[in-house]
C-alpha cells in the first residue's frame, strides 16, 4: 500500500490482545503501541498511523521475530497493513478466532469488571465460551455477510475508508460478502453513473427475495432500476419457520445463518416456555420477537420496545395474528426500564445499541420482577460494565458466550444469562 513509504516506523514485541482488532506492546520511548495484524509473543514492525501523547496505533508491516504459529497470509490484499478496515483478522487461522475473541471477552471482565466480578464469575462456575457458527469452516470465515456496506470516492467507484481517516480507497472485491452479491457487479464501474462522491450503498443478500443495493434510501435493482423496499427473511429453527419483512436498509443480523443460530441460542439460553410474560427492549425488526411470541402462545404475553419507528412498524408486521404479543416506540432509558417493573415479567431480554445499558440502565434491568434476564451486548467493554452492575445488584451470571458471526474481523457479539 502506498502510505507505507511516508509512515514512520516503530518496532515493538507486542503481548495483550486489545479489542479493535489490536495486540499491545511497548515502544522504545514509552509509550504504547496498539499494532493490528500482530499476534501475541511477535516482534513486528509497526507502521504508525495515529499518534496521541501516551499513544501509538499502526499496523504490522513485518514480522521480525518469533512468527505465530497462527498467523496466516492475509487472503484479501485491500483489507491488510495500511489498507481499508473491515478485515482486521484476516491473518489469524480461522479456528484461533474463537480464541482471541475469547481472550478479548475476558480481558475486558477483568479490566472493567473487576475482581469481584471474576471472584463471582469462578465461584458461579462461569467461563467464557466462544464458538465459530456452523459452517464457517468450509469458508476459513470468508463469503458469509449478507449485508456490506460502501462509500462512494470522487469518481463514483465503490471503496471503504483505512481506518481513522475520511479518505476511500476504491475497492476491487468483496470476499466477506456471500457470492450473491456479485450479482450485482458493483466494482464493474455500472453504478458509477448515479453516484455521488459520499453516497453510501448497502449490499442486501436475503433469504427471500432477490439481491439488491440500497442507495440514499431507494432501493435498486440494477443500476438505475427501482425495486420494492422490503425484503423477506426466513429463518428456520428446530423445524420451526419464522419469515420476517423488513425494510432493505433495515438492520438485520449480517451473518448468512446468524440469525437461525442467533435465535436458536436466545430461546434456548432464556429458558422462555409457554405462558410466560415476555419483556424485550430494543427488538428491531423483531428477530426475537415473533419467536418468542410464538412460543409464549396465547396463555401468555409479550411487550418489545424499540427507539426507531420504522423497525417498529417491521416488527409489528411480523408479529402476524398474535395479539398478546405488542410492539411499541420508545426511548428506552434507565426510567423507562426501571418503570417496567412495575409490571409481571418472567423473562426479560436488552439487545442494546454499542453503548449498552449504562450503569443506571443495568441497574433498572437488574431490579425487574424477571425471574431470568439475557442481555445481548456488541461491545465487551459495555458488556463488562453492565454485567458488573446488574451482578453489584444482586443478579446472578449463569453464562456467558458468544457465536462467532463477524470471522476474520474483531467485531463479537456475546450472550449473558443472569438469574
């Protein structure tokens, strides 16, 4: 990559691995580097990218000394040292992901936890588990996303930006993405003719409907050529089929079987039988919901709450002829949580943006009537921070784990289960 010949370099034995896709070493001025494409006990050089007083960030140009035995050749050039984001493990074996991940997951326990989280976690018998999704294998991680997202440059080219800069680097391929994508020839220079430098375009691969790209909003096709702006999602659990519509620029679970695997954990983990009163904060499209509608049936209750009004009228499409089960806006804070118990609930379940609950939120959460709570968390330091909250209430951890469905990037997504 280019850059490569102006970046200042700093050599470093990195140790820690950090979340952000980074491990953790030690320049010789002191200060700490953050380098991606290391892997822990390597001695590599680092190009720095971003600089701050106590900090260094860069990526590995070269291994020095001592080679992991993990590391792999990076199958997807665009996306290695000095390149654009979104493939940032793209150089550890496919089946040491889980680890790291898992290793991620715990550092940011103890580190934000605590130790009488940790105290809690080993007398509760609580690891951590990590698992790859089914499947996965066969791919080495690559070719499983159904959404993809891209900016257009100056030029109309498609491309993604190196990360911690604005600048676009025109893309040639896609190798995270499911093959169907490249039904739509987006690389070919076809789209170009329609788009504005920073147009974002989303990439939808479904299980119901045809492929299509999503630009500002309008819904394409091919290149100029309008489509619906709904999409159809089947998910089959143990036999089950549960079929979603949901807008094409709407948020979905990006992994090709995520979203069965997904939701085959949620009930499993939830303990939720038939009968039980249901709350769930932050449902989107309602992945969870109508599932757990259904298998709550008639004799009991469900009410989902979500901050954006379009996902809430997906959500209520897909929740069919179920009137016991209700989909409602709101701006879920900690009041809102703490107010909701007031009311029966047996199971509650928080699928919180990155931020997570937040102390004051994690608190309410921990203090409804429910008699099992799951919270679904994207960022392991929030995770770390409202599982320590809900345990300082009184909750406690039955386990935590995480389905591997962002491989080859740092991006993990865990399960808390708390009694």
């Amino acid at each position: 990559m280019g850059e490569a010949d102006s970046a200042r370099y700093v050599d470093v034995t990195v140790g820690d691995i950090a979340h952000g896709g980074f491990c953790v070493g030690r320049a010789g001025d002191g200060r700490v580097v953050f380098a991606r494409f290391a892997l822990p006990g390597e001695r590599v050089r680092v190009a720095v990218t971003r600089e701050k007083s106590k900090l260094l960030y860069g990526d590995t140009v070269e291994v020095l000394e001592d080679s992991s035995s993990h590391r792999v050749d990076h199958s997807w050039e665009e996306a290695g040292p000095l390149g654009v984001g979104g493939a940032d493990l793209g150089h550890v074996a496919f089946e040491w992901q889980t680890e790291w991940k898992k290793q991620v997951i715990e550092g940011a326990l103890r580190r934000i936890g605590g130790e009488d989280l940790i105290q809690h976690m080993a007398e509760n018998g609580v690891s951590v588990r990590v698992y790859p999704c089914e499947g996965d294998e066969v791919t080495q991680g690559w070719h499983t996303r159904t959404r993809v997202e891209f900016v257009a440059d100056s030029q109309g080219r498609l491309g993604m930006t190196r990360p911690f800069s604005h600048d676009v680097v025109p893309l040639t391929s896609m190798p995270l993405a499911v093959p169907e994508i490249d039904e739509l020839e987006l690389f070919s220079g076809a789209w170009s003719g329609q788009l504005r430098e920073g147009a974002r375009v989303k990439a939808v691969a479904t299980s119901g409907s045809d492929v299509c790209a999503v630009i500002d909003n309008q819904v394409f096709s091919a290149p100029r050529m309008r489509t619906e702006p709904f999409v159809r999602e089947d998910v089959v659990v143990d036999g089950e089929l549960y079929s979603y519509r949901l807008r094409a620029g709407g948020f979905w679970q990006i992994h090709r079987s995520g979203p069965e695997q997904l939701l085959r954990r949620v009930l499993q983990l939830s303990g939720v039988s038939a009968g039980d009163r249901v709350l769930e904060l932050y449902c989107g499209a309602g992945l969870f919901t109508q599932a757990l509608a259904v298998v709550v049936g008639s004799s009991g209750a469900l009410e989902a709450f979500e901050g954006a009004r379009s996902a809430v009228e997906d959500a209520r499409a897909n929740l069919r002829d179920m009137p016991w089960a209700r989909v409602k806006t709101a701006n879920i804070d900690a009041s809102f949580i703490a107010s909701r118990g007031e009311k029966e609930c047996d199971i509650a379940i928080a699928d919180p943006p990155r931020a997570g609950l937040g102390i004051e939120g994690a608190r309410a959460f921990a203090q409804l009537p429910a008699r099992s709570l799951l919270l679904i968390s994207c960022d392991p330091a929030a995770m770390a921070r409202d599982t320590a909250t809900m345990v300082a209430a009184g909750r406690r951890v039955v386990t935590i784990e995480s389905l591997d469905m962002f491989p080859n990037t740092h991006h993990v997504e865990t399960l808390v289960v708390m009694r």
